[in-house]
C-alpha cells in the first residue's frame, strides 16, 4: 500500500513539474563543452530572452534559429541546439514565451506542462514570426556567423519553421519536424525538408496535400517519414524512459539527415526586410491541425 501511495504521488509530482523539468536532457547539456550563453533580444519595444549556443569551429559557420516545440525552450530544446552546435552550427534558440509568463517570465515561470502548452497556443502569429526575424537577425549579424541562415523546429516549432519559409526571403532552408503546413504555398520562399513519424495520423494526413500543393506552387518540399516512430521522436528518441525503440532509430536518421543537408547549405542570400503582414493569406488544401493538446488548452 505504502509502495502504491508512493508511486501515485511520484506520478502526480512529475506532473506538476515545469515543462523545462527533464533531467536526462539537462545532465546531457551540463556535460557539453561548448560556450553558450543567454541573450536579450530586443525588437519593436518588446525583450525576448534566447539561448545561444556555439560551435568549436575555426571558421566561420551558418545560423540555425530553432523553434521549440509547443513545450516552450525546456531544457531538450536547449540540448537540442547544443547537439547542432556540436554538428558545426550557430544556433540561436528564442524562448517564444517571454515575457508572457508569470512575473514577466518565460518558460521556466510556468506551473507545469499544462499552463506551458496553453501559453505557447495562445501566442499571436504575426508576434512570432517578429521574435523569429530577431532571432535570424541577431545570428546573422553575430561575427562568428557566415551570413547563412536556416530555421529548425519541432512539433508546434516545425509548424512554425514552414511558416518562417512563407515570410523570411533569406532564408536558406526550412525543416520541419512532424508540424503542419502553412497557409499559403505560394508564397515559401526557402526549400523544405520535412520529418515526419509513420504513427502520427494527425500530421501524417496532412503530407499528400502539402506534397501536391507545393509541387503545384513550383517549391521544393522533401519529406521523409520514419516507420513506427511516434510524434515527437526526436526527443523521445532521446528520452531513456522511452518505450519505443523506433523514435531512437528515427531520431538517429534524422538527425544524420539533417546535419548533411545543412552542410550542402548555400551562401548566403540577399533580404530585403518584408514588415509582418496581417492580412490573411490564401488557405492551403491542407488539413488544419494543432500540435498536441494545443487546441484543447487553448480553450481552457
């Protein structure tokens, strides 16, 4: 009985730990050997703290603004930018709720998942595309940056990164990992690379429209699904409580996928600064999907 009242309250703390609360992940981040630092951004009167990693490099090298998934900048997200550093990148990771939290905070003010997951839904679009561009802004005017600038994001994140693609004309590259698609394809002006998980129906039904309007729109889409993994695989992939050994191969996969496209990245491309537009934008012919549990929190 004692065994029992213990592993139910075990349970219910960890659910009422922060979304940022995932020790694997940190202890893996405390143990990297690469400088990172936090860094205020500043944009139309409104301050968005980003995480920054670097790589041990020589030369020059391109900027990757990663977009967390819908979980806010927990402490994967801040491992995954160090993995990427690691692989040779900059990579400027913007906590999109700052500011929005608790006392003015970010994520870590949050409560737990829930109230993590219902601020991330509630965040404004066009807000931020803006924290986006500061983020892209702020890496490609870093010394160590080569000017080339690519987005990276999952889940709620990826969804995001598709959408980055539609507004941000130098941007090199877009990748997505298991989000949706945007509005409009016409206007993508990057190519995207998808990532997707084969047991992830709600994602997964969206690809044959986003293939078809993208080809009909003249981009460049390239989407690969892995077998049995679920949505969120590259950080359950991670995860040693995972119980399915696909995300770790799917997440392996990826992410040697990812490092070799963004190593035949191109140079640099040149931007004129397009304001965020609040006019609604031509719908896609896909699906409109939410990212986990977004659509319920964002009505509670």
């Amino acid at each position: 009985m004692r065994r029992t009242l213990f592993c139910l309250f075990a349970l219910l703390l960890a659910a009422s730990l922060p979304a940022s609360a995932q020790q694997w992940a940190k202890t893996k981040l405390d143990a990297s050997p690469r400088h990172r630092e936090y860094v205020t951004l500043k944009h139309d009167n409104r301050s968005v703290q980003a995480f920054v990693v670097y790589p041990e490099v020589s030369g020059k090298a391109p900027v990757v603004v990663l977009i967390h998934e819908i979980f806010g900048l927990s402490d994967w997200a801040k491992e995954m930018a160090d993995e990427l550093a690691g692989a040779g990148y900059i990579v400027v990771a913007p906590d999109l709720l700052s500011g929005y939290g608790p006392n003015g905070g970010g994520t870590d003010a949050y409560s737990g998942t829930d109230a993590v997951v219902k601020g991330v839904s509630g965040l404004d679009a066009d807000g931020v595309t803006a924290d986006l561009d500061a983020a892209a802004d702020y890496g490609k005017k870093l010394p160590a940056s080569n000017g080339t600038v690519v987005s990276v994001g999952f889940c709620w994140g990826g969804g995001k990164s598709f959408a980055f693609a539609t507004h941000r004309k130098d941007l090199a590259a877009a990748f997505v990992f298991y989000g949706p698609p945007p509005e409009s394809f016409a206007s993508v002006n990057a190519p995207v690379y998808g990532f997707y998980a084969g047991n992830d129906a709600r994602i997964g039904a969206t690809l044959p429209a986003t293939v078809e309007g993208m080809k009909t729109a003249g981009k460049k889409f390239e989407p690969v699904t892995y077998k049995n993994a679920g949505h969120g695989f590259m950080r359950a992939g991670e995860d040693p409580g995972d119980g399915n050994p696909a995300n770790k191969v799917a997440h392996d996969e990826a992410f040697t996928r990812l490092t070799s496209l963004l190593k035949s990245l191109p140079k640099t491309r040149s931007f004129v600064r397009t304001p965020v537009s609040t006019k609604a934008a031509p719908k896609s012919n896909a699906a409109k999907v939410s990212c986990h549990d977004e659509a319920r929190a964002a009505a509670m």
